[in-house]
C-alpha cells in the first residue's frame, strides 16, 4: 500500500511496529483551529467541523491509519482563552486525544466527532461547540497503519471508538469481508458511509455478554481484530482473542480508550 508524504510527513517503516502494521512518523505540528460548522450524528454525539490559516493543506492523513490520534486542547471555560501547552509538556486537566475522522485537503477542514457529557473538558466544550470557537490541535506524531490484505476484519467500537471503526469502513478495500461489533446504545445511524458489511448493535453490554458475543464470530489465522472502548472490556478481548482464540499479537489491536470511574485516565477519547 502506498503512503502520501508531505512536508510534514516523515515514513520510518522497520523497526519498532514492523510486520503487519507499519508505523509512519510526523512532525508534530500546534494548530488555534476555529469551528467551521456542527452536526448533530445522535443525541449524545456531535461531529465539528474545523479550519482556519493555521490548518495547513498537508495535515498528516495517510490511509488505513484509522485511529490515529490529535491532542486537542479547549479555551479555558472562564477565560474563553486558548492556551496551548509548550512542546513537550501535557496537561492532563485540558488535553485530550480524539481521532480525526476525516481531513478534506480541498477544503483544508479538519473533522472530529465527540461524545458528549459533562465529566471531562472536551465532551462539555463540544456540547456548546459553535461556529467561530476556538480549538488547540497538536499532531499527530506517529500513524499506526493497519493492513489492507487480510482474511477479514472483525471491528468493535463503543462510542468513542466509532470515527475509528468508520474509518476503517471507508477505507478497506471493497472487496474486504468487515464484520463490527458495536458496543453503544442509542439510534442507529449509517456508518462508514454505508458501506456493506455485517453490523451487529450489541449496546452497552457487561464484558460477559461482549465476550460470548464474539466467541460466535468466525475468526481464522488471516483474521485482524481491531477494537477500542472502555479499558476493562478492552482487556478481557484482547486476552480472549490472544489466548482463547490464538491469533498472534500483530493481529490483535484492541486498546482500551476510557476507564469507568476514571475521566481522561488513558490516552484516549474523553
């Protein structure tokens, strides 16, 4: 598969990473974005749209890096100022990492979608999110890029995993037989431009019920199982398709993205 690269893309493929997915290394670039426009996907989703000069026309987008991340860092809510953090240093209590799910180099928009809520900066920020505000966006840093070839694909995605699993959707090749397992409640809507594959809504079910929901999918030595959620179901996937199932390690990426009890306790969405 080829990778675009741009001046802000720099591929180091071997190494760490190698073998079915590849990692590909970016010169993390500090972005004041202002909202573009909102869109309503469910009643405890919002998609945002972001631009501005500072968005540059070779924002870091390779395909089948589907969930790469950015750390977006929201104004502070009594200020309304935007303070982006020097190179190198975090700050837990206003940096979360989200997925890009689209970048349109024509247009030059960056588009992110949010669960809502009202325990972490990032969910109450999006949920008053308008045209105009404004958003710190740093990276990404490193794309991991997943592989295209494979027998079939099982993805599992609550919420915050789901701009992931849509991006995998859209961007397997047509021929790829995609099995997904979504882990949310709420109404349906199409995902992954609805592209064909076999959808199953499970809902925000106990780890026991998830479990014995994927023991009955079909899963073979050329099988890629990809997943992310909340870190305790995270864990017991990836020990159930690691030693129950026997797939190896670089066909298995199941990564915990949230922890119940826990706001912003893992480098995932908040």
């Amino acid at each position: 598969m080829t990778q675009p690269t741009g001046r802000g893309t720099a591929a180091r493929e071997g190494g760490r990473g190698a073998g079915l997915v590849r990692r590909v290394s970016h010169q993390e670039r500090r972005r004041r974005l202002e909202v573009l426009r909102v869109e309503e996907l469910s009643p405890t989703m919002r998609r945002v749209v972001l631009g501005g000069p500072e968005l540059e026309a070779d924002f870091p987008w390779v395909p089948l890096a589907a969930a790469d991340h950015v750390r977006i860092v929201v104004p502070d809510p009594e200020t309304g100022e935007l303070a982006l953090p020097a190179p190198g240093r975090r700050d837990a209590s206003a940096i979360r990492d989200y997925t890009p799910r689209r970048f349109d180099a024509d247009a030059v928009e960056l588009t992110l979608d949010f669960v809502l809520h009202a325990h972490g900066p990032a969910g109450r920020w999006a949920t008053t999110a308008a045209p105009g505000d404004a958003l710190g966006v740093i990276g990404p840093r490193v794309s991991q890029v997943f592989p295209a070839d494979c027998d079939d694909y099982l993805l599992i995605a609550d919420e915050t995993g789901l701009p992931a699993a849509e991006r995998f959707l859209e961007e397997l090749p047509p021929e790829a037989v995609v099995r997904v397992l979504v882990l949310a409640e709420g109404p349906e809507r199409v995902l992954g431009g609805g592209r064909p594959a076999d959808l199953r809504r499970l809902g925000a079910a106990p780890v026991e019920t998830v479990i014995d929901a994927v023991r009955g999918v079909p899963i073979g030595p050329g099988s890629f199982v990809w997943g992310a959620g909340e870190a305790a179901v995270m864990r017991a996937l990836r020990t159930h398709f690691r030693h129950e199932r026997g797939l190896p390690a670089e066909r298995v990426a199941v990564r915990g993205y949230w922890r119940e009890g826990a706001a912003g306790a893992l480098s995932g969405e908040d």
